[in-house]
C-alpha cells in the first residue's frame, strides 16, 4: 500500500462530516414530488442526514401517532432510520457505497415513507457519495515482463492496471515509474475513462549487458488525500522473437440474451502470428486485469480462442459485461497483446412481478364511505423496458379499486358502501402483470373483514303473537316464547325482551305476565279466570345492544281458553226460608200440563255452559218428565185416584264439560182438587251481572220474555173481543141462565175478587157453557159470586171472572144451582203469587186493571 494508505480514521470522519455541512444542504432539492438528499459514505452510526419533518411539512409531535416510517423490502438491510421524536433522518448502519453499489456511477439509495391518518406516501432519493477510502491495488506485487532483445525504440508494453473501488477523481488518476534508463511510462485513458499504462521502450537492450531490468509501477488516485499502490515489474530480456500476434480488431461487441444457458459460445477470437513453429502458436486468456466476477461467468478455450459462457448470467444485476483478452505466442520472448470484449445482455422477461402490502387497515367498518383507503400496495419488476412495466388490477365483483399514487405504487379504496349483513369478508385478489411477451404476472390475495355497525332493527320471526292459556293456570308457569333476530354481530346482535307498559282492566300489565329479557319466554303472573277476562294483549318490544340502540315492536295476543270450573246454578224455581220449593198442580191436569220449567245458568261458556235437564229422582217416574234442553216440567199422564197427593221430584242440571259438573234442586208437587190463587215457588229471577251480559242465556231469556209478551197482548185483545160480544149476548138474555148458577142469597160480591192463576179449569169434553164457580158458606151475606169460564180459558194460564147476570124479573131462586160437573170449589184463602210464571212485570197492571174494571162492573150488576 502507498503512503495514503496511513491516514488516521479521523481526519476521513472529519472531512466527511465536513462535506456533509457543505453538501447536504445545496444536494437537497424537490423533484417530481420527491425529496433528494446526498451523504458520505462510512458514517457512523447516528449520523445527521436530513430534518424529514421540517422539510416535509409535518408536525413532528404527531409523527409516532401517525407511524411515521421507512418503509423497505423484507430482507433489505435498513442503512436510514428515522427519529420519531424529532423526524430527523440519521445512518442507523455504516454505509460502504462499493457494497451497496457495485457498479460505478451515482449511487442512490431509495426511501418510501409512509405516514397514516390520513394515508400519506413520500419518496426521498439518498445519493451516497464516494469518499476516497480504498487506495489502488494491483492483482499482483510482482510483474514478470519479457522483452525480446529485439525490441524496437518506441515499442509499447501495456502493463497490469490498478484496481480502486472509489469512483470518480478517487479512483485512479495515473501511474508513476521509478527512473531508469531504458523505459518511461504513458498513461493511457480508455472509453469508460479508466486509466491504464503501457511501458515504452526507450533504450534499445541488450541480454548480454543486462538480463534484467526492475522497476516500480506506482497507481495514484486523485482524492485528498492521495492515495497509492504499487507494483514491482521485472523486465526479462528475450531472445529475439521479432513477431507479435495481432487481433483482428482491437475491440468486439456481442449481444446475449440473459437467459442462455452455460456452454454458449459467446464470440469467436481470431489472432494470427506469422512466425512459424512455437513463435506463431498462440494461446488465449484474460488480461491480469480481469475482474473476478468476469472469470466466474466466462471461460475463454486457450487454444482455440472461443470465448464460452459458464456461469448464469442476470441482465438486472449487469447489463454489460467487459472481458480483457489477451493472445501470445508460445516462442520465446512472447508479446502478449490484448483485445476488449464487450457483451451486452439482453433482456428476457424471466422476473415476475412482485406485490408487496405496505400498509393494510383492516377491518373496514361496513358504513365507511366510497374512496376509503384499505391498503397500500408497492409492485415491483425487476425486468426493464416493456418486461418491467407492470399493470394491477383488482378481481371483479369486489367493491375495490386500485388508484396509483405513484409509479408502481397503488392505494386499495372502496368503491360503494358495505354491508356487512350481506357480505361479512371479501378476498380481494389483486393481479400484477408486466407488458413482456409471454406476459408474466402475480396474483396475491388481502382478505379484508368488514366490521359491524347497528344499522339492523331486531326482526321478530312472526308479525304477532297469537298464545291461548288455560284458566286457572299456575303463577309463574310459562306461557309462550317470543323470537327476534338481528342481522348485525356481537352486541349489536344481542337482544333483550322487555313488555310496553300498559293497564289490562285498570291493573299495570306487569301484575299479569312478565318476560325473560334474554330468552324472550313469558309468565304468567296471576292465576287467570276466564269467567273475568277472556282475552287481552300486550306489547313486547325486543332492543339490541347497539350503540344507539334499536328495537322492535310485536304485539301478542293472549285467550284465556275456558275449563269447566264453575258448577250449574239454579235460578228457578227458588225455595223460600231454605226449604224445598213447592208447587201445586190440579187433579185435572192433561197430559203435557206445564208445571213449570226449571232453570239455571253456567257461568262457563262453549259446551261447558251447554246445560242439561234429568229427573234424578221422582215419587213417580211415570206422571213427571223434564224436558233435558229446556227444563219444563210436565206431567206425563193425568192423575189417577190411588196417585199420591205430594209428589217429591229431585231435578239434576249438568252441563257439557269434561269432567261434567251438576246441580239439583228438589221440588214438592201437591196435587190439589183447586188451584187458589198462592204462587209457586217458580219465582222470577234475574240473573248475575256477569251472567247476564256474557252468558247467552241472556239472550234466550229476553227472546223468550218478549214472545211470552206479545202472546199475552194478543191474548188480552181477542179474549176483550170475546168478552164485548159475550155481554152483548147476556143482554139479550143468552147469559148464564139462572138454573146453571148458583146465587148465594144474602151474600155480596168481595172486594177483592179472584186473582189469576196459572192453573186452569178445564170444563167437561164438549161442554161449551160457562162454568160457574159457587163460593162455600162461610162468606159475606147477601151476595152471589158466580165465575164463568168461557172455553176460551182451557187453553190460558189465567182466570178470567165472570158475574153470573141476575134475572130479569129480580127474583132470587137460591134453589137453582148449577150441575154439579160444572162446580169447582175455591178455597178462603189466597196463596202468594207465584211470581216466576206470571206474566212480565211490564204487562201486570195493565192485567190488574183489567181485571179491576170488569170485576167492578160484575159486582155492580150482582148488587142490582
């Protein structure tokens, strides 16, 4: 090594650091959107390169919240940090520019810089710059140089070049010879402006005088400070051999593509010699000069001079290659002499492309708007022209673009709005293809999740809710389940079940059911009857746990379902003072008499409140029958002498349910010659609140009071006609005739007169008179009471009174009386109505005033 080689590593630190200073801030300069910096090779570690946050205009404090950094290619060794404190640019690794570099010219390192929030990407180009910290070296110490003695003043001898991995007035700038007196020295300068010396001959030799000549070879750089290398070269004085081979041309050129495969021949040299023997035999091989990486792809044959590729070439690493060869001859004293071989490589398309994720934000909420940045993709191609210009695309049926940013950069966007509830992930697959022939490409996949947002109201599975509960159900017992579904995850998805507030019958909805608030079942709280409430319904609303929150309304109808809880209750015939109800019947009832009708109500409804009638019990099953869908009661047979004169009947009502449930009622039936004018025990009634508006006996009772109403009126008018027509006919003397009544001498008409019965009188077969009724001894004096019965009354449940006319000529014949088939006796004593089988209580005074008048009118005409 030259004495240059013995500076101290401080003064290069120091004229380095003082380059910087002077340098860095003039090489700093925009373009096209980017930032240019220039630094020294070998600095150390921390050293200052550029302030990044002051020239890119960013706010230093927000640089580690918007992770600010360099972004590389994995693999790559990181040379530049940045500090995220103060955004300054700094070597984190000592920086060789030969090992980063290995061609010669501008050395440029480049930076991509990625900051988010917002997604920003910057490129920053470093140029390293060489500093002269290699001094020349030769491939050998020693030179052995043979010169034919017969060497002519002026001939030339190329000697071995310096090698200097420093560029530029670093390398090397010239070469030095040690004085003698036989050679000097010319430097010469080549296409690619390196430099290299040739000895000429200046003193014609002599191999007699001196054999051998030694000198040093010095190679000099140009950097400060100066560096050399030397070599010893010993000159051999030949015997003559006075022709030196010559190439055909002092330099080739060759093309090949990069892919050929080793063995191919790359070019053919051709060097003649025109001695003859040993002197004009020639051999080929590299210049001492050849680069290693030269002798690693290339192998030249010694004798025939064809130059075969051996290694694997690589057009991205080097596109040119430049090969020394040198030819001699095998005489004595051989010259060698040299050629220039260059071989260009051609490109071949053999790079892929290749994508890189820079930076991915994922998951992408599902609400994010169109243009949102997902991801940063880098593609690189390592081929050049068409083969390294590569297009991207994205696949279809994603709502994702690429956009470039800059060359071979692409930011992944949305195109539309997501749905998260339709789509919950895309794989996005993402092409890169360059423009060779055949055209290479690379597909690479980003699986990118959409996150969920509340945009789905819970849905519940049904539009309402119909449930039907049982009465008398168990509190706390389930009764139903409602369901909702949401579309949307996690708690926007997670549901609670809660119940509107609300009154059913004036009571908080909350005292009859409540609900599960994570599984939607509901209870009942109370114990329902459906005697009190058949149906009511309630609002259930299901709400998700989303930020707000939503929720849905469904309605559920609730039906109490009936259950034959409630026995028959009999309303008629009612027994008084809590014994038996009684009930008198006439001797001379027909066969179908109406004895009166038993009725009751259920207050359960559908075939549970369908009601039933059976005689359970009778003093004689053969003279008594009930009517099972009615209740009327009546006589079977006409009554027989040895018949009982008190017939007990026990009356069963049972309704439809299941289990039936029963009612009885016993009745007392006195069979009596004549009816008086006491009621039964067949009262009128009226029925429950409850019963008469929900029960549909309500309804029977009113159609059957309004029909019995009508009846009756209809009754009043024809037997008021009869009864105009009968005195018309009394007064013309067709009354009842004297020897048909019986007038009670003395005796005077009551002031009371006969009420109506339900009984009636049923004259003999085929009799059509009237029938006169004489009152027993016992009453007041001087009156004749006389009771006529038209034939129109058989069929009536009333009695009409009717004066017996007196005659004409005012006599009073006591002795006349009526036939004794025709003669009913009343009893003294008048019973209570029985007010259950009197007419309606709107008809009963027109009735008594009805029978008043003409009671009045009888009793006038029995005192006259």
């Amino acid at each position: 090594m030259g004495a240059g080689a013995g500076s101290g590593r401080g003064q290069l630190f120091l004229r380095s650091l003082l380059f910087l200073l002077l340098a860095g801030p003039a090489a700093r300069h925009p373009a096209r959107g980017q930032l240019r910096y220039a630094v020294p090779e070998e600095l150390e570690h921390g050293a200052f390169v550029a302030n990044l946050g002051e020239d890119l205009g960013l706010d230093v404090s927000t640089l580690s919240a918007r992770r600010f950094r360099i972004v590389s290619r994995a693999g790559a060794r990181q040379h530049l940090e940045v500090n995220l404190e103060n955004g300054i640019l700094f070597v984190n690794e000592r920086i060789d520019r030969e090992e980063v570099c290995e061609a010669g010219g501008t050395c440029l390192l480049h930076l991509q810089l990625l900051v988010e929030s917002p997604l920003e990407l910057y490129r920053v180009e470093v140029e390293v710059l060489d500093i002269n910290d290699h001094a020349p070296t030769f491939p050998w110490q020693e030179y052995v140089l043979e010169v034919a003695e017969s060497a002519v003043l002026g001939a030339r001898f190329p000697l071995e070049s310096a090698q200097d991995p420093d560029v530029g007035t670093n390398s090397v700038h010239t070469y030095r010879l040690s004085p003698n007196g036989f050679f000097s020295l010319e430097v010469q300068t080549r296409s690619d402006a390196s430099k290299f010396a040739e000895l000429v001959l200046e003193r014609a030799l002599d191999r007699e005088q001196q054999r051998v000549h030694r000198v040093l070879l010095t190679a000099l750089d140009g950097g400060v400070p100066e560096r050399s290398g030397t070599a010893h070269i010993l000159v051999t004085v030949l015997d003559a051999n006075d022709n030196v081979p010559a190439f055909d041309q002092p330099s080739y050129g060759v093309s090949l593509p990069e892919d050929a495969p080793a063995g191919t021949l790359v070019i053919q040299l051709n060097a003649t010699d025109l001695d003859e023997g040993p002197n004009g035999e020639i051999e080929y091989s590299f210049s001492g000069h050849a680069p290693p990486r030269v002798r690693e792809l290339f192998h030249i044959e010694p004798r025939s001079g064809q130059v075969l590729l051996k290694g694997r070439l690589d057009y991205e690493r080097a596109s040119l290659h430049e090969l020394y060869v040198q030819a001699k001859d095998r005489g004595p004293s051989a010259v060698a002499v040299h050629c220039r071989v260059l071989v260009h490589l051609l490109d071949v398309n053999d790079n892929a492309p290749e994508v890189t994720l820079t930076s991915v934000s994922t998951p992408v909420l599902e609400d994010a708007p169109p243009g949102t940045v997902i991801a940063v993709i880098s593609v690189l191609d390592r081929d050049s022209g068409d083969n390294g210009r590569v297009s991207c695309e994205v696949g279809p049926n994603v709502p994702f673009e690429l956009r470039s940013s800059f060359r071979n950069y692409y930011t992944l966007v949305t195109t539309q709005a997501l749905d998260r509830e339709v789509v919950p992930e895309y794989n996005v697959s993402i092409t890169a293809r360059d423009m060779g022939s055949p055209a290479l490409l690379t597909r690479s996949t980003l699986t990118v999740p959409v996150s969920d947002v509340n945009d789905n109201a819970p849905r519940f599975l049904q539009p309402s809710y119909s449930v039907y509960v049982m009465e008398n159900n168990a509190p706390g017992a389930s009764i139903c389940s409602v369901s909702a579904l949401d579309p949307d995850c996690q708690q926007n998805a997670y549901l609670s079940y809660s119940i509107a507030d609300g009154h059913i019958h004036g009571m908080p909805v909350g005292t009859y059911v409540s609900i599960n608030s994570d599984s939607g079942h509901m209870y009942a709280l109370r114990s329902l009857d459906y005697e009190q409430i058949r149906s009511f319904q309630i609002q259930v609303q299901a709400q998700d746990a989303g930020f707000p929150p939503l929720s849905a309304n469904v309605t559920v109808h609730i039906f109490v379902l009936d259950q034959n809880d409630n026995a028959p209750v009999i309303v008629s015939p009612m027994p008084r003072n809590g014994s038996v109800a009684t009930e008198l019947v006439p001797r001379s009832a027909r066969p179908g008499y109406l004895v009166g009708t038993v009725s009751a109500v259920d207050a359960d409804a559908g075939l549970n409140s369908r009601l039933s009638y059976q005689l359970l019990q009778a003093t004689d099953f053969t003279l008594f029958s009930v009517a099972p869908d009615t209740g009327e009661l009546r006589t079977l047979r006409s009554f027989l002498e040895q018949d009982a004169s008190q017939q007990q009947l026990v009356v069963q009502v049972r309704d439809g349910g299941q289990p039936a449930l029963s009612a009885t009622v016993s009745l007392l039936l006195s069979v009596v010659e004549t009816l008086p004018q006491t009621l039964s025990d067949f009262s009128e009634f009226s029925l429950p609140p409850e019963v008469s508006s929900s029960s549909p006996l309500t309804l029977y009772l009113l159609v059957s009071l309004g029909s019995v109403s009508f009846t009756f009126l209809l009754a009043i008018l024809i037997l008021t006609a009869i009864r105009c027509r009968g005195e018309r006919h009394s007064r013309q003397g067709d009354s009842c005739s004297p020897p048909r009544c019986h007038c009670c001498p003395g005796s005077r008409p009551s002031s009371d007169g006969l009420k109506t019965s339900n009984l009636t009188a049923q004259p003999p077969a085929g009799t059509t008179a009237a029938t006169c009724l004489d009152v027993p001894a016992g009453g007041p004096p001087g009156y004749c009471y006389k009771v006529c019965l038209g034939p129109e009354s058989a069929q009536s449940d009333f009695m009409f009174l009717k004066p017996c006319s007196p005659p004409r000529n005012n006599e009073k014949d006591s002795g006349k009386r009526s036939r004794p088939d025709q003669h009913l006796q009343v009893s003294k004593e008048a019973k209570q109505p029985n007010t259950d089988w009197l007419p309606p209580s709107t008809q009963r005074p027109a009735l008594k005033r009805y029978q008043i008048q003409h009671q009045g009118k009888r009793g006038s005409r029995w005192k006259g």
